[in-house]
C-alpha cells in the first residue's frame, strides 16, 4: 500500500463562465439557456480533483466512483459559476469530499464526491487487457 500524505481539510476549487457549449440546450433540454447539471457535476469533479493531484505520489492519480450532487439552481448564460470541495474523510485510497458550487448570486448546487488514489499505469495495463478480452468475443 503506498504512503499517502493526505490531511483533511485539503481544498479545491474550479470556475468556468455559462456559455451555449456547457448549457442545457446542449444536452437535450431545448429552450433551456441555463448551466447544465452533467456540467455542474464535472465542474464538482474537477475541484476535488484540485484538492489532492498535487499531494499524490508520482505515477498516482484518483478517479471518481461515486457522485451524489443537487442540483440547487439556474445560472444563466454569462455568468461564472465557482465549485468548492473539502476532503472530509480519507480511509486507506478512498477520498471523501463535500463539494458546493455557486455562482454570482446564490448557491447552485451541493453534494458528496468519492475518488480513489489509484496506480496509473496498473489501471491502464487492465483496462487494455479488458478491452483485448471484448475484442477477442470473451464478454
């Protein structure tokens, strides 16, 4: 198991201005000039990420596993919108984070955030042994 130097508290943060490509007419929901929820999620993602890269070890990355965000309100098109997440546990790889998001007015959404620290070329090597598998007609 490797050495992980990791505290909670750690803090992460992303941005990004509501614009046509991450709106909701973009996914599905015409008429709708609004941020879209699968970009909310990506956007929470993307904080907690920001809160651990820089303390993982070399050849180390976390993946998500787990996403439980609501969706609190509209941001419409123009305005920036801010995602904060918080490591509130970490047991053994597992990383637990809070995350809210908010944009210039109000808070738009709040949830919890599981990643795990995993060895990146450990996954690369099964992830293409399965893809070999599924070519091959085993699945």
């Amino acid at each position: 198991m490797i050495k992980l130097n990791l505290k909670k508290g750690l803090k992460g943060a992303a941005q990004t201005i509501v614009n046509e490509e991450n709106s909701a007419e973009r996914f599905a929901n015409p008429r709708l000039p609004a941020f879209a929820t699968p970009m909310l999620v990506s956007l929470m993602d993307i904080a907690a990420i920001n809160a651990v890269e820089k303390y993982l070890p070399e050849g180390y990355i976390s993946v998500g596993t787990k996403i439980s965000i609501t969706h609190l309100a509209p941001t419409p098109l123009g305005m920036s919108v801010t995602a904060e997440a918080t490591l509130t546990d970490v047991y053994k790889n597992k990383l637990t984070f809070e995350v809210k998001a908010y944009d210039e007015i109000e808070k738009i959404g709040e949830g919890l955030i599981e990643r795990y620290i995993i060895d990146l070329d450990n996954f690369t090597k099964k992830m293409l042994s399965t893809k070999g598998k599924k070519q091959e007609g085993e699945f």
